[in-house]
C-alpha cells in the first residue's frame, strides 16, 4: 500500500486573528481596576500599539477607549476596546492629531487616563498640558520634560549638564544651506543635518561632503515640518556606530530604574529594522556606565513614566548621547522578555501615583530576545506597498499561554484588513525569545518562514536575509550594515544546492500528494492498493536571485516504512515527510531529515508559486517527457522604459525642480514626493532633456503615475 502517511493529517486550522498582542500575559483578566484612579483608559492611537496598551489595561482591569479615524472604522484596536469615538477623517491631520477632539472623546466616554502610544501626539507637550488641565492622567512624562528633550539642542545641552557624554557639534539653529555648510567645515565632515524637534529617524541625513549637506538639507527641512518646527542643526557624524539605547523607568516618588539595553543598529532611512537585547557588544562595565548615565538625565529632568535614552557607541565602546524619546519605543517587547516586566502595566501604575514595583537590584538579564519589524514594503527599494491583505497568516509560539512566550505577535491587522496611504505601513512586530542568542535566532527564521502575506508586498525576505547573514550572526554590526551587506541593495536570495534539493523534494512530495488525491477521486470503487505514484518528474523553478531556470529530475519510490524517497538527478534517494495536504498554505516537514518550511501561495496547472527561503520562486512540475515540449519556449524579457519618472507609491508632491526642456543628468534629484511621513527624491533615469512635467507642488498622485517625461533618445547611428 503506497504512501499511507502521505494522507493522514488533517490540515491545521489558522489561528483566527482576534487577539491583537499573540502571547502577552494571556490568560489573566482581572474583572474590575486593580489601579487607584483608573479605572477607563483611553489610548489615543491606532493598530498595534493600540491593541498593545489595551491588552495590559485588559490584565488590570481597567476598561478601554479606542479613537479611530473613517479609515479604521473597523480596525482591530476598534473591537477590541470597551468603548470607542470618532475623531474624523483618514488623513491624521483631521483625526488622530486633533487634540480638541481627542479631548472631545475623554469627555464623552469618561476617561481617567489617555496613554499616546508612540507617534502622533506621544510626544506633544500641549496635549499632555491639556489632559492635565482636564484632570485627565497622561501615561507619560510631564510638560518639562517632554519639551526639553523634544529640542535636539536642549536636551543635548541637558545632557552635557547632567554628565552625559555628547557628540561633538556646535548649539547653533542652522539658518540656511550656507550657514550650514560653514558649520559642516567647521565641525569637519562627515556631519549629520537632523530635525531640532524631530525623532523617529525623519528629518535626519548624513552627509560626506558640502554637496551631500546641500541635497540633504532640503530633504530633513522638509521632514521637519512635520514636528510643527522646522529648525535644523548640524552635528558630528560618528562613523560605522551602534545604535544601542536604554530603557529607564521612573516614578513620582523619585525611584528611577534602567533595564539594560537594546541594539537597535540594522536600520534603513535611520528607521529600526531588527533589534535585539541585549547587545552582544557591551560588557557589563559598559552596559553600567550607559544605565546610569540614563537614569541621570532622566533625574535631571524630573521624568515619569517609561523612557529611552538612545546613545551611538564606536567601536572601542565609547558612547555619545543621541536623544531621549519620552515615550514607549516600538521596540519595548524585547525588554520585556529578558527583565520579565510589563512596561505598560508600569505606565499605569506610575500615573495613577503608584511607585515602580521594581528596583534596580530586580533587573537582570534573563535570555535574548529579537525583533523584527514586518513592513508592507519591497525588500529593494522600502517603499511602502498599500491594499488589502487578501491573505494573512502568522506564526505559532509553542505554548501561546505562556506569559513570555518564545515566539510573540503584537499587531493591529488581520486577513482582509487594509494597509492605509496614510499611516505607517507596519503590518507586525515579530518577537522571539530563547534562553540563548542562537535559540531566539532560529525561533525567528522559522517564524519568518511560516507568514503567508499576500495582497501587499512585504520585507520578510529581506529580514529572513539579514538574520542569517555572517556578520550579523556574528554580531558585527553597526548602522552602516545594510549599505555595506547590500551595496547593490537586496535582491534576493540566492538558494544554495541543499535548499535546491529540499525545494525540488518538497515540491515531488506535494505532487505526489495531490495525484493520489485525484485518483481517490476519480475512483468509484476505490481500492487502497491502486494508488500509484507519478514516477520520474521533471522539476523546474526560477528564483528572484537567479532568473535562469533549473531543471532537476526526480525519481519518486516508498521506503519499505511507507515514506517518500525522492533521488534528485540520480542521486541517493532521499526521505520526504510531512503532514501536508493539499490547499494548506504551509508545507511543514523534514527532507533527509532537515526540518523544511515551505509558502505555497497558488496554482496554475503545473505551476506553483512558493516561498522557500525568503524568496518567491515559481515551480513547475511536470512529466519528463511534458518537459520536454516547455524547454524550448523563449521568454519573454519585459523592456525597462528609461523615458518615464514614475511615483513608486500614492502620496503627494512636495517639489518639482525641472521645467520642460530643462537639461537633465542620470541620478540628478528633479522631484520629491511624501508618502507614509516619508519625503522620497525621485532620480532621473538617464541623462537627457525633459519633455513634460505633468504634476506640480501639492498634487496627489497614485501608484506609478508618470509624473515627469524625457524625451526619446534617438536610435544610435553605426557607422558601416
């Protein structure tokens, strides 16, 4: 009888999406408020980190407010609060950024506490000033503190004051582009041009040279306005440094507490990718010298509530003052897994006038955790993808009841839920946790390997790249590492002939299963011992990495056990197992015992689309002798049109510096369009004259309009 295991499980039933935090104190929920004065909460912010604060409300008791916009009308953060409010339209303009009508919301619900999230208002004075004037608690710093440490220039000079190592620069509110490239001569390049009152990585840009300052002056003073002030200043640029900032919790009582560190160092357009605590750079000597100075800035300024105080650190573990973000960091949840404390529960008890319920002697270090951010994105060039996610399903932790489970979701989506122009394009935050680096390193790439996203594009394949990369195994890293990895930036990854051969076995399993389901089918009198198996298949895929195909023949028979043997182009037969049955999206099992996951996102006839690896690969399976008629065929190679700047997402144009008949040269910036809070330089494509500008400042523009035209190039004569 052939293959009776290839049929025996059922598939397994997709998580449904309902729970906004996967794995965060889970099973426990108090039934009335645990914490004097608050006993509504609202969160004045949106999808994860929304769904993030009401979970640990949820644990304490404590019911919740959702705000929401048009476009979130059926958002996660929506339902999975007790009560909710209509702040307005979709652009954050006229909705989560109207303080009046968020003060509106606290009225009419009831609220005692409003915790911001991060972005938005998080880090507004005036709102914080406003709740207060409404005896409304803010889950965070007070007024002082969240203005001095907003101003770049201040905070650095509060830093200094209070014994905190700075970078070197000088106080002075760049006037205009020559004014700033005197102070770039006069500090000496490289220099970073960076926002007064910005954060978050925006309105910031190195520059090497005086022409680099010219170009990235224009680009963060435009960034910049977003904060409401768009003063620049100019300081040092360390080199090839660490991004590595500490996490400080203080109270009203005075009692202040760091909880070691996070590295924060693989960043693109100074925006976090992966983070991890702790660091593998610092020695305990180190990690103590950067805690304390933390936890003396923060003295210096009063502060209350959770805060980051985020530093550079060069290669001989000297370290400099970067910024203090008064708020909760998108990438809380791995201190939490290593000190075993709940940051928000934290905030809350500190509002409410409670003292922190830990002390310094309590903070350890207990295992490593990772996490990597999940961007509707492409892996190339970041630009953020918007849509539906027509498909959406997540990785499993091993026991999801645990409280700090190893693999954790913190997310605000679901399948069908819509990835919106006008917010941030983070589908999810990934979070693993091990006993050891090596642990949470593997929990990771198997998490990674078992999302199915589909509708958006997504940077999954470059975050299962960067995990597995030498250097980053190694822990050599630096804010310099995915320029100096990926010079020609990512385009995929290339598999090597072990995955190969896993892929083409995998692949003769699925095909196998599925032409004995047919036969099953297909038979009335249905007689177990019929079942035959396809043979010898001819299989063909092309990755992104390497676009020319690669044909494998694989010889399928069953072990005297009743597994497959796959020999792939006369090799020793190799055993295949799994569970999979046709029409679950992820095949799971073990190829020459070697623990395989495999996507499989569609079918066309004999064509497959899969994700192995991090990387989509089209598979065809055919008969050898079918192959045969296919491998002749041409393709056909699609013309890149050089005569064309396209718009790479939806957003609006901020400048356009050509005119029709304007002399252009390849690479030169001739527009700038924001989408998503980010301002991007649209480059001409080659050298020429330009034909036709069709939007100007203040136009909107969908995805891949044209919005500027060269003219044709004339066909090159050849002399003969």
């Amino acid at each position: 009888m052939a293959m009776r295991r290839l049929l025996q499980q059922p598939e397994a039933h997709r998580i449904p999406a309902y729970l906004a935090v996967r794995g965060l104190s889970r099973g426990r929920v108090a039934e009335a408020s645990q914490v004097p004065g608050i006993n509504t909460l609202m969160v004045a912010n949106r999808g994860e980190i929304a769904c993030r604060v009401m979970r640990s409300c949820k644990k304490l008791g404590i019911e919740t407010v959702a705000v929401y916009s048009d476009a979130d009308a059926d958002g996660m953060h929506v339902r999975m609060a007790d009560k909710k409010f209509l702040l307005g339209p979709a652009p954050t303009t006229e909705s989560y950024l109207r303080i009046d009508k968020i003060l509106e919301a606290v009225e009419a619900t009831g609220t005692d506490a409003v915790h911001p999230g991060y972005g938005f208002l998080s880090e507004n004075s005036g709102f914080s000033e406003a709740l207060e004037n409404q005896g409304v608690k803010f889950l965070g710093p007070k007024k002082l503190a969240i203005e001095v440490m907003g101003d770049k220039k201040n905070s650095k000079d509060k830093a200094e004051a209070a014994g905190v190592n700075v970078i070197p620069g000088r106080p002075d509110i760049v006037r205009d582009i020559p004014h700033a490239i005197e102070i770039a001569n006069d500090i000496g390049y490289p220099v970073m041009i960076k926002a007064v009152h910005g954060g978050g990585g925006k309105g910031m840009r190195p520059a090497w040279n005086d022409k680099e300052l010219d170009e990235g002056y224009t680009l963060s003073k435009g960034e910049a306005k977003a904060f409401g002030n768009d003063d620049l200043m100019v300081e040092k640029y360390i080199d090839k440094p660490r991004h590595i900032e500490i996490q400080i919790l203080g109270d009203q009582h005075g009692n202040y507490v760091y909880l070691n560190e996070r590295e924060c160092s693989i960043q693109r357009r100074n925006q976090k990718v992966i983070e991890e605590a702790p660091s593998t750079f610092l020695d305990p000597e180190t990690r103590k010298a950067m805690g304390e100075q933390a936890v003396a800035l923060a003295r210096a300024v009063n502060y209350e509530s959770a805060g980051t105080v985020e530093f550079l650190v060069d290669t001989d573990k000297n370290f400099y003052f970067l910024e203090m973000n008064t708020r909760l960091q998108v990438e809380h949840p791995i201190t939490e897994c290593i000190t075993r404390v709940d940051l928000v529960e934290q905030m809350i008890r500190v509002a409410a006038g409670l003292p922190l319920s830990v002390t310094q002697d309590d903070i350890g270090i207990n295992g490593w955790a990772l996490e990597a951010r999940v961007y509707a994105e492409d892996s190339v060039n970041y630009m953020p993808s918007i849509g539906q996610l027509t498909t959406y399903s997540e990785p499993k932790a091993s026991n999801p009841d645990a409280e700090w489970p190893d693999v954790r979701i913190d997310t605000g989506v679901e399948e069908s839920s819509e990835i919106s122009m006008y917010y941030d394009p983070m589908i999810c935050k990934l979070i693993t946790y091990g006993e050891t680096r090596a642990e949470a390193l593997a929990l990771m790439e198997n998490a990674l390997d078992s999302y199915v996203i589909q509708g958006v594009q997504h940077n999954i394949p470059l975050l299962r790249d960067i995990i597995r990369q030498p250097r980053f195994i190694a822990g050599d890293t630096s804010t310099n590492f995915l320029p100096e990895v990926y010079p020609n930036r990512f385009e995929g990854y290339q598999l090597n002939a072990t995955e190969e051969h896993q892929l083409v076995a995998a692949a003769a399993f699925m095909h196998s299963v599925r032409a004995i389901r047919d036969q099953e089918l297909s038979n009335v009198e249905y007689r177990p011992e019929s079942r035959d198996l396809p043979g010898t298949l001819a299989i063909t895929f092309t990755d992104n990495a390497d676009k020319e195909p690669k044909t494998f023949e694989a010889k399928l028979s069953v072990s005297m056990h009743d597994v497959l043997q796959v020999s792939i182009d006369g090799a020793e037969p190799i055993p295949v197992s799994s569970g999979w049955t046709p029409g679950s999206l992820l095949w799971k099992g073990d190829v020459d015992d070697k623990s395989t996951t495999i996507q499989t996102l569609g079918r066309d006839g004999h064509k497959h689309n899969m994700v192995f690896c991090g990387s989509e690969i089209l598979v065809s399976v055919r008969d050898a002798r079918t192959q045969e008629h296919f491998k002749h065929f041409l393709e056909y190679e699609e013309e890149i049109n050089l005569d064309n700047v396209v718009t790479p997402m939806p957003g609006v144009v901020v400048s356009v510096s050509v005119n029709p008949g304007d002399p252009v040269v390849a690479g030169q910036t001739i527009a700038i369009v924001e989408a998503m809070k980010m301002q991007n330089a649209l480059l001409a494509p080659r050298s020429g004259i330009i034909k036709s500008v069709n939007f100007g400042a203040g136009d909107k523009v969908g995805d891949e309009e044209v919005i500027i035209e060269l003219e044709t190039e004339a066909p090159t004569e050849v002399a003969v």
